[in-house]
C-alpha cells in the first residue's frame, strides 16, 4: 500500500486544517489499529460500513472506514505545520515496506 494524493477538504471553522489522504488499496484492521497505536481508538464494527476514529493526544483526528482507501484527518491551528509533518513521517513508516 502507498500513500497516492493528499487533498485539502473543506476549511474548518476553528482554524484548523482538514485532508483527506488517499491510499492505494483498501484499510484493513491492521493498519487501522497501527495508525492507532498510543492513541483513542473508537471502532463501530457492527455499522454497515464499520467506521472508526482515532483521538491522537495532540489534537489530530483521523476517522475512515474499513475497506475505503482513504482517510479524513483534522489537524488542530497550534503548531499545524509541525504536526502535520509528524503525522505524515508516521504514515510512512506504517506503510508496509516493498521488496
């Protein structure tokens, strides 16, 4: 799997940022609970489209579904940049590496 786009959505109210960041294949249970680790994970298995969202403790959200191949992240205002490049560096090192 690889991270193929990264798109700005709509602007948020409060200042903050919201992307959505596209992969190229679906997101699995383990990867979801990868991108998790550390963090509070809320997962609705039994949706008709199982829907999680994941509380990082430096205010990033990430919430998607199981199967879709993206993802919604909102990015608090404070130090957004750096967050967001932090963010970014830990997707890479989840994405499985290629042999």
């Amino acid at each position: 799997m690889d991270l193929v786009e990264i798109r700005e959505l709509e602007d948020c109210f409060d200042g903050g940022s919201k992307l959505e960041y596209r992969f190229s294949a679906a997101i699995g249970d383990e990867f979801m609970r990868r991108m998790a680790a550390g963090s509070r994970l809320d997962f609705f298995p039994e949706f008709p489209r199982p829907f999680f969202k994941i509380f990082h403790g430096n205010g990033i959200q990430v919430k998607g579904v199981l199967g879709d191949s993206c993802v919604e992240v909102y990015f608090p205002r404070a130090d957004m940049k750096k967050i967001r490049r932090q963010f970014e560096e830990e997707i890479g090192r989840l994405l499985p590496k290629r042999s």
